[in-house]
C-alpha cells in the first residue's frame, strides 16, 4: 500500500467517503487510489469551486467532513472564495491539496505556492506530510480538527503518494466536544429568570432539530424571544419545527428589532456585526 492508497483508506473508514476532486498530474496516485477503493466515491468537478462548496454543503447536510482534492497551490487558490463560506459557517472540511515531489520543490517549478500560507486565510488547521510514516496520523489529525468546525488543509508530495507506506496503525485521536462552561449556564439561566427582557441568537447545531426543541423549551418556560443569526450553517423546518426569526441584514433594522431588549445570550453564535461600515 502506497501513501495515497492509505489516506483515502483511511479517510473512507472514518465517514468521509465521498471526494469532491479537480486533480491534476501532481495528485494522479490518489485519483488511482479514489479508484481502486470500493468505499470511496469520487466526484469529478470541472473547477475548484465546485469541489469546495460541494464539499462544504455535503458536510453541512451529513454532519461528516466532507474531502476535496485539488491540483497545487493555484488549483486551491481557485476554490478558496467557498472555503471562506466554510469557515465562516463552521463546515467541516478536510482539503487534500496535491504538491510537488520533496525533491523537485527547491527548484521551485512554474506552479510552486506557499500551500501553508495561501491554506491559512482559510482553514483552522494546516498541515503538510513531510514523511510517509506521517500520512495516517496527519490525516487523522485533520479530520479530527474538522471535527470541531474547522476547514483543514493537508498538502501531500507526489513522491509521498507513491511511497510505500508500511503498517500505520495510529489510532484515531478520540473525538469530544469543547466541554460547556458551567458558569456560563448559570449566568444565562439566572438571566433568563431576572424579569429583564432577554433574547436568544442562535447558530450552529442549535438550529437543528434536537436545539429546536430545548430552545422551544426554554422559551415556554421563560418568555424569552429567539432569533438566528442573519448568515447561517443550516437550519431545519418543517412541521413540528420552531418557527425563528433572522436578525435583519440592514443595520437600521437590526437596531429596530433588537433595540427592545436589555440582554443577549448567544447561543451557538457570533455576536451580530453589519456586514460593511455604513455611514
């Protein structure tokens, strides 16, 4: 088993079993790879736009980070305006971003990029194989960054895809959730209970159905008003679903809609901001 063969093994196992992929001549082992595995399902784009958002939006719906596969510096560079979205809306994302050979980089070719740098506008986690001993845990390491909401950008070396990859048997680092601060539990229900005027604003996972319903109940038992976020991730309706207002997108708006109460706990959310300075 050669390098690539391994990450796509491995990303398969762990639920990302779909790579949304614009490779090119760099990344050819691991479209062998995506090939030769039953358990991989691999997604030709036609640019790398489509790759990201698809990937991002196939994260949104199943909850799994979602894989694309992109050519160099330059082919990540043209999908990064939907990994800015992916950012911004918490997707989990895992990029595997095809390189030059060890050896050939130091030349520095036509279509050599600083991957680290051009990767960090728009990821919570960079890394790079520097070693075929490294492929399983690097790889695991991103999935598990995506894991927490974060875009992860992995860059892997032609020749490290070909390399023979040996017995990898890292284990999967276990995945939690950053733990709730208690303190801050108590200090939103004792405001909920204060007789001020309280309103939630909402994102993330609260938005779905399980959120829905502690939401609904929260709102029953206190009389307190909700409202998501004006850009959101995802959010379920339907009926049977809580019924929830956006803050308004134009400031006067917002000032008018949210202007009635004394306080604001965020819940799953960003503390709202306009979209441009207006003046």
């Amino acid at each position: 088993m050669n390098g690539a063969e391994l990450l796509i093994q491995t990303a398969a196992a762990q639920g990302s079993d779909v790579c949304f992929a614009n490779p090119g001549t760099t990344e050819i082992p691991l479209v062998v790879a995506i090939d030769r595995n039953p358990a991989m399902r691999g997604v030709l784009c036609l640019f790398e736009g489509v790759a990201t958002g698809a990937a991002d939006g196939w994260a949104r719906m199943t909850g799994r980070p979602g894989l694309t596969l992109v050519h160099l510096g330059p082919g990540f560079a043209n999908g990064m305006a939907n990994l800015h979205n992916a950012r911004r809306g918490r997707s989990k994302v895992v990029n595997l971003i095809g390189d030059h050979a060890t050896w050939h980089v130091d030349a520095d070719p036509p279509l050599a990029m600083d991957i680290p740098a051009a990767a960090s506008a728009v990821s919570g986690w960079v890394g790079a194989i520097t070693d075929v001993a490294q492929t399983r845990a690097q790889l695991l390491a991103a999935l598990a960054a995506a894991q927490q909401g974060q875009v992860a950008s992995l860059s892997v070396p032609h020749d490290l895809q070909l390399a023979p990859a040996g017995v990898q048997a890292a284990d999967p680092p276990p995945f939690a959730h950053t733990p709730v601060d208690a303190g801050a539990v108590d200090a939103a229900a004792r405001l909920l209970r204060s007789g001020r005027r309280v309103a939630l604003i909402v994102g993330g996972n609260a938005l779905l159905e399980p959120g829905q319903f502690a939401l609904a109940r929260i709102s029953a038992a206190t009389g307190c008003d909700i409202y998501a976020e004006f850009s959101i991730a995802r959010i379920e309706r339907g009926q049977g679903r809580l019924e929830v207002a956006r803050v308004p997108y134009y400031p006067e708006k917002a000032l008018e809609t949210l202007g009635v109460y004394d306080a604001f706990i965020l819940v799953d959310a960003r503390r709202p901001v306009a979209f441009f300075g207006w003046p």
